[in-house]
C-alpha cells in the first residue's frame, strides 16, 4: 500500500499532538472539581442536589469518555507519526 503524507497533514498531526496534553489534563482537572461539587460535605442544599443526582453524573461520564478518547487518539497519532516517518526513511 502506497502511504502519501502532505505537509499540512504533518503539521495538522503536530498540532493535534501539541494540543491533546492540554485537553486531557483539562478533563481531568474538570473531572476532580466536579466530584468535589457533588460531594455534599463541600456543597449541600437544593442546587446541589441536583447537581449532584442529576448533572454530574451524566457530565462525569461524557468527561471520563473523552478523556479516554482523546488518549487513544493521542496513540494512534503517535503511531501515524511513528509509520510515516519509517516510510520516508
């Protein structure tokens, strides 16, 4: 099979690669500050609640989700990158 890999792919794939750690760690870190809301020890009252049985729980999970998608996307760019350069050589 033929591999063609344009600059702007190269680029698109580098950018891609620069960008991933800093949307990871920010799932993480929304992750962390949301289980702290539904912990009724650090917000208690009507808002909360809801926040807690209702929000959070969806939220937490589309979080986790992406999270875990952005880290295989994070491998399979690596390994794009790491096949594309092997083809060059």
């Amino acid at each position: 099979m033929r591999t063609v890999t344009t600059p702007a792919a190269l680029q698109a794939a580098a950018r891609i690669s620069q960008i991933l750690p800093g949307l990871q760690t920010t799932a993480v870190n929304l992750i962390d500050h949301g289980n702290t809301l539904a912990d009724p020890r650090n917000w208690e009252g009507p808002k909360a609640q809801v926040f807690r049985a209702q929000i959070w729980p969806e939220v937490q999970h589309a979080l986790t989700d992406l999270h875990a998608n952005l880290t295989e996307l994070a491998r399979g760019i690596t390994e794009i990158n790491r096949r594309t350069a092997a083809a060059g050589s």
